[in-house]
C-alpha cells in the first residue's frame, strides 16, 4: 500500500491516465523478459512440465528456506545465554540451505538436456541389389557386413547422430526372384551436443551422447522385377528393432550447483520402402539405384540430479514420419559363391557399408 502512495502515476488525473501508465509499465517488463523465456521454452521437450516441475521445486525451496530460518533462530535462541550471540559451533550445526532464488535458475538450466531431436533413424544397414542371389531351384544365402550411418535430428537446434552397426545375415529366396532375410547385430549410438545448454548457463563435462553396442535385429523381403536380361526393377521393405536401449549421463554444474544429466533412449525402431532400378553389367556385376522412405521411433527419457536432488523426470517419444532418401550400390561376384555389396545411402546425411555374401 505504501508503494502504492508514493508512485507519482497514482496522482494523474484522469483517474484513467494513471491506469494506462501502469499498463504500459507492465507489457514494458514482459517484453524486455520474452527473449529469457523463449530460450528456456527450447530448451526443454515439454515446456509445460518443465516449468510446472521448476516452480514446484521453486516452491518447495521456499518452504524449506523459510523452515530453515525459523530452526535456526530457535536453536540461536534456545543455545546463546540470556539472549547473547551463539557461539560459532553453533552456528555451524545449523544446515545450510541453496536459496529459493538460485535453486529455481539451477533448476531451469539444467534442462538443456532434453534437447533430443524428435527425428530418429536406425542403422538399419544396406538394401542390397533389387535382384536377389538365390539359386534358381531355391536355396539359402548368408552374410557379413558393417554399415556407417549418419542423420540430423532437429528440435529447436539442429543435432548430428552417427551409429557403426556390425551383423550377420541369413537369407532365403527363390528364381532370383523373390527373397526373404534376418539379420542380428550390433551398433553403437552417438549424438552430438545433447549435454549443452545453448545460452551456456550450465557446463557438463562433456556435450556429446555416447554408448556402445548394443543388440539390433532386421526382418526384411525384396521381389525383382526383370524387364530383359540386363534392366530390371524391384522392390523392398526392411525394418529394424533394438532390443535394448542406450544410455548415458554427465555431471556439471549449473548455477553454481552441481547436477547429474541421465538421458535413456530406448524401444528404437525403424521401417524403411524403397524401389530400385538396376543394370547387369558384364561379368556379373550390378548397379543399382533408387528412392526410399523410412519412418522411425524411440522413447528417450531424461532424469536430472541437482545437488543430490531428482529433479523432472521427462518421457517423450521421438518420431520421424515418411523421411525420403535415396540409394546406390554395386553387386559384383567375388570367388565361388561369394559376392560383393557395396553401397551409400542419402538422407539429410550420407551413410555407406558393404557387406560380403555366401550362397550355397
């Protein structure tokens, strides 16, 4: 009230013009703050539970600091003789308490670990030639192979992903014609920047998300098409699960205050269609190209420690829907029933591997 009386506005006449004033003061004072919100908007995957979760914490903090000074008054009290001042060992005992203030700014910068990108692709591996390697009565084939794989996840911020798979392949088809494939392997997962707050509010001890393998397999069905004996075309469908998830977490501080990032992403998953052309070229050998769509999805959860205290767990789900690429390769014969595959893909990142087969 006494704020009230001596804020010159209040004496403007008409009653109106004080009003506007204050008004203006007001939307004044939000805009100069948008740029402050905006930044911690981004920074999390759900903004609403994470500024819920911070001002309960907020809250929380208030309540403990208030009870924290009102302990410490009644030991001072109870301690000191005749109402003089406590001695230092006593003052020391009293547990000291993060103010309300900083907790909920270590709170909110702490959130840049939800920065995960909600585009997700797996390393599925390559689509090999349309034309498949089976004998003409029907039999099995196998194989080895190691495929690079590199995207872009966006949220907000652009993030590079990047996944070394190794596997074998069993494979079972017939008249080059029509084939049916599994595979099992294993792959690494690495995603770039994850552990960094964009306005650097907080430092982890490194930025980058890493885990090593992990178990994957792929179901996969190709037909062939041939238009004579050297063009042809065909097509595919191919989709990978990860049978468990990865994990990693980093320790900084933020605010002055130490914290501990977990991130978890897990059930990974992909889908990918695609048709491809090819060329028989002499000696056996082919070339292949072609477009293709993949649609993927995993669940990432996030959990931050701040000076021993859990703080927001976060679920999201990352998708990525009818995502095009393209593809090419080669296909040459190698010794007796070995053959060579080498190819690339495309898509936001190039990817590339190749694989060595057996057909018996």
């Amino acid at each position: 009230m006494g704020e009230r009386l001596l804020d010159p506005p209040t004496y403007l006449s008409p009653w109106y013009a004080g009003t506007a004033v204050g008004v203006f003061e007001q939307v004044n004072a939000t805009s100069l703050r948008i740029g402050d919100y905006e930044s911690l908007k981004n920074a999390a995957v759900d903004p609403y539970v994470a500024f819920r979760d911070a001002y309960i914490q907020y809250r929380l903090k208030s309540v403990e600091a208030r009870k924290s000074k009102l302990t410490k008054s009644a030991s001072l009290e109870a301690h000191s003789p005749a109402g003089g001042p406590a001695s230092p060992e006593k003052e020391n005992s009293v547990k000291k308490t993060i103010p309300a203030g900083n907790f909920l700014l270590i709170a909110l910068s702490a959130l840049f670990i939800w920065a995960i990108p909600p585009k997700a692709a797996a390393a599925a591996g390559l689509f090999g030639a349309p034309q498949t390697v089976s004998r003409e009565a029907g039999g099995l084939n196998t194989a080895i192979g190691y495929w690079h794989h590199e995207d872009t996840y966006e949220n907000g911020a652009e993030h590079k992903i990047r996944q070394n798979a190794i596997y074998s392949q069993a494979a079972y088809g017939a008249s080059n014609i029509w084939e049916i494939s599994a595979r099992i392997g294993i792959s690494d997962l690495t995603i770039f920047d994850t552990f960094s707050a964009a306005d650097g509010s907080a430092t982890a001890g490194r930025s980058d998300f890493e885990e090593n393998w992990k178990f994957f397999g792929t179901l996969g069905a190709k037909v062939f098409y041939p238009f004579n004996k050297t063009f042809g075309m065909g097509a595919f469908v191919q989709g990978t699960y990860y049978f468990s998830y990865f994990t990693d977490s980093v320790s900084g501080t933020a605010g002055g205050a130490p914290f501990t990032a977990e991130l978890k992403v897990r059930n990974l998953w992909d889908v990918n269609l695609g048709v491809g052309f090819q060329a028989a070229l002499h000696r056996g050998v082919r070339v292949y190209a072609g477009p293709y769509v993949h649609y993927s999805e995993a669940k990432a959860y996030a959990t931050t420690t701040i000076s021993g205290r859990a703080h927001a767990d976060e679920k999201v789900t990352l998708s990525n829907k009818a995502l095009a690429g393209g593809f090419a390769g080669i296909d040459m014969p190698l010794a007796r029933g070995f053959r060579l595959n080498a190819e690339a893909q495309y898509s936001d990142r190039l990817s590339a591997g190749a694989a060595v087969s057996y057909t018996y």
